[in-house]
C-alpha cells in the first residue's frame, strides 16, 4: 500500500490510538481555538488604538487598551503552552501504545519471519518510524488545525473591519495555496525516498557493524567503505531532493505575501489620501500584522504537511507489520505440565522453502528419560529437528507428540517453559552474567543460581571474574570466550529446570578444559530428564541411550553406539571411523 498525505482509511487507523487520551486530545483543539481568537485580537485592538485613541489624543484610553492588549498577549502566551505541550504529550503517549504494540507483535513472529526480513529494517521500523509518527501530533496534525483556525478567525476579522482591503488579500491566497499543492506533492514523493534510503542505511550498517569481525578478517574495509559510500550518497541525493523544493518554494511564498501587502498598502494608501474614511490609518496597521498571521500559516502548513507525509508514510511502514500475520498459530488449550518426556515424531515432513524439503518424513521415538543423540554431515536436518520441537517453525505434515498429546494442544508458552535449548552458538545479552542465567525471571532466586552453578561447577569460573555474578558481559557477551559463553548457557538452561533439554552442538568451537567442564555439566544437567545431544564429535555421545543418524533429512541408523559401531558399512561407523583417523 502507498502512503498518501491524506489516505483516509490510514488517517482514521491512526486517529484511534487517542481514544484512551480524549481529554487532551479535546484539550489540544479547545487551546487551538482559544489561540486563534486571541491571536487575531491583537491587530484588531491595534486598529482600535490607532483610530480611537492615539488619533484623538486620547492617554487615558491609549493606556487602557494597552492594558487590555496586554492580557491578550498574556492569554495567547497561555494557549500556545498548554496547546504545544499537550500536542506533544499526547504524541509521545500515542507512539509509546504504538511501539509497545509492534514490539508485542514482533515477539510472536516465526523464526521464519526473522529469516527474511533485516535487522536493521525492523530497528528503523521500531525506533525512527516510530518517532516520526508522533510528529503527526507535535508538528503535523494539530499545528494544521492551529493555523486553519487562525487563518478563519483572522479572515473573519478581515472582513469585519474593511472588506475592500480584504478582497486583495483574497484574489492572493489561490495563487499561494496553487504553489503550496505542488510543494506538497513533490515532498510526498521525495521524503518517501528518504525513508527507504534510511531503512537501507540502518540495514547495511547493522549488517556490518555485526560482522566486523569478518569484515577485517578478509581485508573488506575498502569494499564495504565504497558501498556505504554509495548507498550514503543515494541518501544524500533524496535529502538534497527536498532541499530543493523547499529552496523554491519559500521564496516564492514570501514574494507573494510581499505583493500582497504593497498592494494592501498602496489600495488602502490611495484611498485614505482620496479622503475615503471607510478605510483608516488604523486598517493598515492592523493589516501588515494580518498579513503576517495570514500567509505565514499558510505558507507553513506546507512544512507541516511535510511533517504529516513523514509521519504518514512512517506509519503505513510500522501498520504493514501490524498486520503481518506470521505467528505460530497459539491455539492449544492445553498447559503443559512437568513432562515425563516421551517424544514421537511420526512422518514428519517440513522444508523452510516451499516445495523443498528438509525433513522427509521421519519417524522418531524417544522414551522418557533418554538421552539420545542427532548425528549426520551439515544440512542433514539435526537442528531443524529443534526448531520443530519447539514450534518455532510451523511443520508441512505429520504429527509430534510429547506424553502422547499433539504439540500443536499444548499452549505455546507453556510448551516452551519445559523445553531448555542450549546452542552452539550463544547469544548473551548486554548484561550482568546473573540476568544472564536467569533472563530476568524473577521466580528464579540467587540462591538458586548459586546451588546450581555450584552442582555444575561453574560458580568457581563466575567467582574468579571481577564482579562475580554482577559481572557485565558487554554486547552479546563478548568479555567472555567462547567457552565460558557455553557454560553460561549451560546454567540458564539448568536454572529453567526442564523436562526436556536439548543441546544443539554445544562443544564444537571450545578448548579442552571448557569442554571438560561442559561434559561435568552436560552429565548433571541431563541426569532424570529427557534430553536430546546434537553432536559433530562422537567421542562426546557415545555412552547415550540411543545414537540416531541422519543423512539428506531421513533417519539412516539407530541404535547404540555398540551397536552402530559393530555394523561395517555403516554411516555411524564411517562418520566415526574418519573422526578417530583424523583425531590419531
């Protein structure tokens, strides 16, 4: 759908975000009426000093409306605070719905979502598109109806007080309204182009400065500099887009207001000298300052319709991911209690690209209490197994059960809560390695995380670190190695306590001591639950209950590691047989 400055449906979407705020949202309209009348009051009562008391001398009267003036002033000082500064709260309260509605809708989304859509896409959509709709309400919307407003009144003063003068000014507004049509349009166009140049900006960047390391590593900084350089230049060239037409186009609106007051004053000029007193000094010294208060406002809506257009178009983007439907369909009913943690997979079959299957159609039968091991070459499907177990990814057919009940029955975050995942590769947050392990989850005491580090043998590595479990492990955790990143990982999931617990790789990439300490971990964590190892190391599975091979998404091979290794031609034994050749 194409952002319009003025798409209706769009408009009315976003105008239902103030209902919970339509007090204020009232307040903002009756300040903006009261601004418009007490602006155009000004000039009125300056006319009326010029031709009723300066002109007949008289002080006391001068000084009275003066007096009169003042308060006026005072009052419109007044509505212009309270008009900005509820314009702008209701603004900020608005988006803070809107984010914490996106940012909701976001947390439900499929991996698969996640998969195709940039990073720095969606932080453009949560942050700075965000921010740009509370400009409909601090700079676009309501500074629009101000200025219309005040146009009114003043025109309605206009009239009142000479209609001929009046007229000028009327035949001149057409022309101004003419040229602020097409400013408008152009703007749409080019500030739409800024906003994708942005989100592409942000994508490139986030992209890169994530891989750094990867960047330096294989000498790309002259590649990548480049084609930041051109996409910053694609940036800079939408932005000189607007330049532009606002280079023209206020030119051109300031000369024609200038036109219009030398013709006001030359009219009016003429006819005071010709001894017409339907016109006075007092009209044209009220009229320069209408002229002001009328063509200003009229010349900034069009700043203002830039700032709608940025705020409507931003909105369009951050709605389009509110109505993206891409969840797991949470419909179970079920809550999953503490699972004993038989697990079936029965025809399973589920490809990440449509009509290209991963898994195909396997059969999996774990008991209760198992520890079993996924073995096969890279792509054979092992991870994909977990992500399925966990519903993070929706499967083409088939069932899989745990305790004989469908997956699918059991409510999503229920399911979750029993299931434990420790990964390969492990993402830490920019936090203390005790918000770490427990992810903030306040059920989960120090005293808890305490025993379990200690059965593990992990408290004495948190200890010998400053800070202990206080300790901060900057972003994604990089303070610590590799190792210590996976014991970490390896206590969050213990402290979860779950029935079921998967690990997905977990001693590829560590040196012998860390692995020393995982395998420690590994035997404690899996002790009296069911638990599912994905391994490129054999040597590291061979005491599991039950070894499963997989090769291009079947299952080949089953059986114990005694068994798999008894049979000559098998892919276990092979697999193991060119590790232990490589290992000697």
């Amino acid at each position: 759908m194409k952002a319009k400055a003025f798409d209706t449906r769009l408009f009315k979407r976003i105008l239902k975000y103030t209902k919970p705020y339509q007090l204020r949202f009232r307040g903002v309209i009756v300040y903006a009426i009261s601004l418009s009348i007490f602006a155009a009051l000004r000039p009125y009562l300056l006319k009326q000093t010029v031709d009723g008391y300066i002109k007949t001398h008289d002080q006391q009267g001068l000084l009275l409306y003066i007096a009169f003036m003042g308060i006026v002033l005072l009052a419109e000082v007044f509505s212009q605070y309270y008009f900005v500064y509820w314009a702008n709260w209701l603004g900020q309260d608005i988006v803070k719905d809107i984010r914490t509605k996106l940012f909701k809708h976001l947390l439900s989304f499929r991996m698969k979502y996640f998969d195709h859509v940039p990073v720095g896409q969606l932080v453009t959509r949560s942050v700075s598109d965000i921010e740009a709709i509370a400009r409909i309400f601090s700079q676009g919307l309501f500074m629009i109806i101000s200025d219309l407003m005040k146009m009114v009144v003043v025109l309605v003063f206009m009239f009142y007080m000479n209609w001929k003068l009046t007229w000028i000014v009327i035949v001149a507004m057409p022309i101004l309204v003419f040229f602020t049509r097409i400013f408008q349009r152009k703007m749409q166009v080019a500030f739409e182009e800024v906003r994708t140049e942005i989100a592409n900006m942000n994508s490139f960047v986030q992209e890169r400065v994530t891989g750094m390391k990867i960047v330096q590593l294989f000498n790309r900084e002259d590649i990548e500099f480049d084609k930041f350089k051109n996409i910053n230049d694609k940036h800079r060239k939408a932005w000189i887009k607007t330049i532009l037409y606002n280079s023209i186009f206020f030119p051109i609106a300031d000369i024609i207001s200038s036109l219009t007051l030398g013709f006001i004053v030359l009219y009016g000029g003429f006819k005071i000298l010709n001894g017409d007193a339907f016109t006075t000094f007092g009209d044209l010294f009220s009229y320069t300052m209408f002229i002001g208060m009328l063509f200003n406002p009229l010349r900034q809506i069009a700043d203002k319709f830039n700032e709608m257009q940025l705020g409507m178009i931003a909105a369009n983007r951050v709605f389009d991911i509110l109505d993206t439907q891409d969840q797991i369909q949470d419909t179970g009913t079920i809550e999953a209690p503490i699972f004993d943690g038989t697990i079936e997979f029965k025809d399973v079959r589920f490809g990440y690209i449509p009509n290209e299957e991963v898994i195909k159609g396997i059969d999996l039968e774990v008991k209760a209490g198992q520890t079993i091991a996924i073995v096969g070459s890279t792509g054979a499907g092992k991870s994909t197994i977990i992500n399925l177990l966990n519903r993070f990814y929706e499967i083409n057919s088939g069932t899989i059960c745990i305790d004989h009940h469908n997956i699918e029955n059991y409510t999503l975050d229920s399911l979750r809560k029993q299931i434990a995942v420790v990964l390969q590769d492990v993402f830490l947050f920019a936090d203390t390695i005790y918000n770490n392990i427990t992810l903030n989850n306040p059920a989960i005491s120090r005293e808890e995380v305490l025993a379990a580090a200690k059965k593990i043998g992990v408290h004495d590595f948190i200890m010998s670190l400053p800070d202990n479990y206080d300790f901060d492990v900057k972003e994604r955790g990089v303070m610590l190695s590799s190792g210590q990143r996976q014991l970490i990982a390896f206590l969050r999931a213990f402290v979860s306590n779950p029935s079921i617990l998967i690990l997905d790789e977990a001693t590829s990439s560590i040196d012998t001591y860390s692995e020393e300490l995982i395998q420690r971990a590994t035997e404690t964590i899996t002790e009296g639950r069911t638990s599912i190892v994905i391994a490129h190391r054999l040597a590291t599975i061979v005491n599991a209950d039950k070894i499963v091979v997989m090769d291009k998404g079947l299952i080949v091979e089953e059986g114990t590691h005694q068994e798999l290794i008894n049979r000559e031609t098998g892919y276990y034994k092979n697999l193991y047989d060119s590790q232990f050749s490589v290992a000697n």
